[in-house]
C-alpha cells in the first residue's frame, strides 16, 4: 500500500471542501494506505481525524498508519504519531541545503486539495523530489492551478501507469463527494506503481518463444500489468531510445535468454543498471553465461511450468512492492 500525504486548505467559496476531505481520509484509511499529515490547519485536522476513526473501527491502531509532522507550531490533532520535522524552512524553496521536508520525502504521491501560495510550494517540494501529485481541481484554489500544470506534462509523467481519462476525473464537478474521495484514492494509488511490463527476448522464429511471450503477457495480465516487447514494427520512434523508455518507465522486467541473443543481454543489463526488478526465464537446458549464472532464473519446459513459476515470483515481487 502507498503513503499518502495530503496538502492544502479549504476554500472559503466552497463549503463542501470539509465534507470532501472528511471522505477522502476515511476512503484512504478503507484502501489500507497510510496518511502522511502536515498537522498544521483544518484540513490536516480532518482528514487525519476522519482516518484515524476508520482505522480504528476497523480494529487498527492509528499510530502505524498515520503520521504527521509539525514545525514552530502546536499540532491541531493528536490523531497518530506526531513528530518534530527537522526540516529547516518548509515555506521556501530557498533553505540551506534545499533540505526536503519529511513528508514530502517519505510519501509515495501527493493528493492536493484546495489550498493557496504554501499549497504551491509544496507541490514545488513534490516535483524537486519526483513524486506523483494528484491534485483535485473540483474544490478551486492552488488545486486547481496545480493540477492545469500537471496536466501540461502528463505524458511524460503519468502516461506509463495512469490513462489520460482517468487522471481527468480529478477535475470531475463534485457531486457524490464518497464517490469522488474513491476515484480520487485509486488514481492516487496508480500513480504510485507502474502498470507497464517490458519483455526483452529473442525474435527467433520459434514456436516456443512466441508461446512464451504469449504466458509472459497472460500471466502479467491477470496481475493487472500490461507487458510488451519493442520491436521494429511496433516501436514509434527510433528503436534503441524507446527501449531505454521503456525500461525506465517498466514496473519490472522480464528476460528470456533461452536465446543467447545480444539485444537481450542488453536489455538485460540496462535493467539491471537502471535498478529494475528483474525476472529471467530460460528453456530448461539453456547454458548461462558466467555474468548471469548467479542470478535466479525461472527455468521453463512447457508453458503450463512457465506460467505456474512465473507467476509464483510475480506474486511475490508484487506483494513487496505493495508493502
């Protein structure tokens, strides 16, 4: 699950600003997120108030999932754990050091609601720091202005695990105010993790490598991942930039090198040096290299074996990556 840290404040022309967040903490608290919380105004209060009483309806403990920061300042709740930041000057981009403050560099995205120049600024904060922002333009304020930035860049930041389509209903007009928190919350929570699969193997012409690719896409499928090899036919640009894009934006990447090829080992190890999740399979028999031998490699015969195991470690690497 992701940690979620949301900013802003309410605005005075729109009243059910309040009723919203009071939603949105109760929808991250259902989805098993945790909440990263600023505990400096009214908006902080309610949505780590609202959160804290789901968590503990549902028998958890507030303190381990959500956690707030506060500087010069009395905190406005004592909902979850509460600690000191020790960041500098979270108002300006112009401390010493440009030193990140605590919540922006322990959250994995940033919902942003309402809110006006500290709004900005942290949002400032989120994009030096590379994070998601999901900013939910219904309620006005930096909000609004926030996300027509985002927007401006979404392919180059969101394309590769959020539709278009969906990112747009953060500019819904607001009527079911549970209905929007959800829709807000699961946008929230793509924006975190790649849904994208790159595929590197070879392009023989083998019955067994084209069913290979085939189980690689079904397996991936069922786990909610899209998963894609490049080739020349499909590549839109030139071949070799899209492969590195590819590769950077991949939640992970699998690697059959049951056909020593050397496209595939350096596919192979530009995921590697990029720091990607690697998965490699190979036909049973396949003689590995000694710069591969040590690394696990899910040996296949048939594609029901290939399925079954490639699928065991998938569920694996997933279950961590949502922890």
């Amino acid at each position: 699950m992701a940690r979620m840290l949301v900013i802003g404040s309410f605005q005075a022309d729109e009243p059910r600003c309040g009723e919203f967040t009071t939603a949105l903490g109760r929808e991250i608290a259902d989805a098993g997120h945790e909440l990263l919380n600023g505990c400096r105004n009214e908006l902080d209060r309610l949505v780590a108030t609202s959160a804290g009483e789901r968590v503990v309806a549902k028998g958890g403990d507030p303190s381990a999932f959500i956690t707030s920061y506060v500087r010069d300042a009395a905190p406005v709740h004592q909902v979850g754990t509460i600690l000191a930041s020790r960041c500098p000057n979270w108002a300006s981009l112009a401390s010493p050091g440009l030193v990140v403050p605590e919540t922006i560099q322990q959250c994995d995205v940033i919902l942003v609601v309402g809110g006006t120049d500290g709004t900005e600024c942290a949002a400032n904060w989120g994009r030096i720091a590379q994070k998601p922002i999901v900013p939910v333009a219904a309620f006005g304020g930096a909000a609004a202005r926030i996300y027509d930035s985002e927007l401006t860049v979404f392919q180059e930041k969101y394309a590769d695990r959020i539709d278009r389509a969906e990112y747009e209903r953060l500019n819904q007009i607001p009527g079911d105010l549970a209905r929007l928190a959800k829709d807000v919350v699961a946008v929230a929570g793509n924006a975190v993790t790649p849904r994208q699969v790159f595929v590197a193997m070879s392009f023989a012409e083998d019955p067994r490598f084209e069913d290979a690719y085939e189980s690689i896409q079904l397996v991936c499928a069922s786990l909610g991942y899209d998963a894609a090899r490049i080739t020349s036919a499909n590549a839109v640009d030139r071949i070799v930039p899209e492969i590195l894009m590819r590769i950077k934006r991949a939640a992970f990447v699998i690697v059959d090198v049951s056909d020593a090829r050397p496209n595939v080992y350096y596919e192979l190890g530009v995921a590697q040096g990029a720091g990607k999740k690697v998965v490699v399979t190979a036909f049973k028999g396949t003689d590995l290299p000694f710069d591969i031998a040590d690394i696990p490699v899910i040996f296949w015969e048939g594609q029901k074996q290939l399925k079954e195991r490639l699928r065991d470690r998938l569920e694996s690497i997933t279950s961590r990556q949502a922890r």
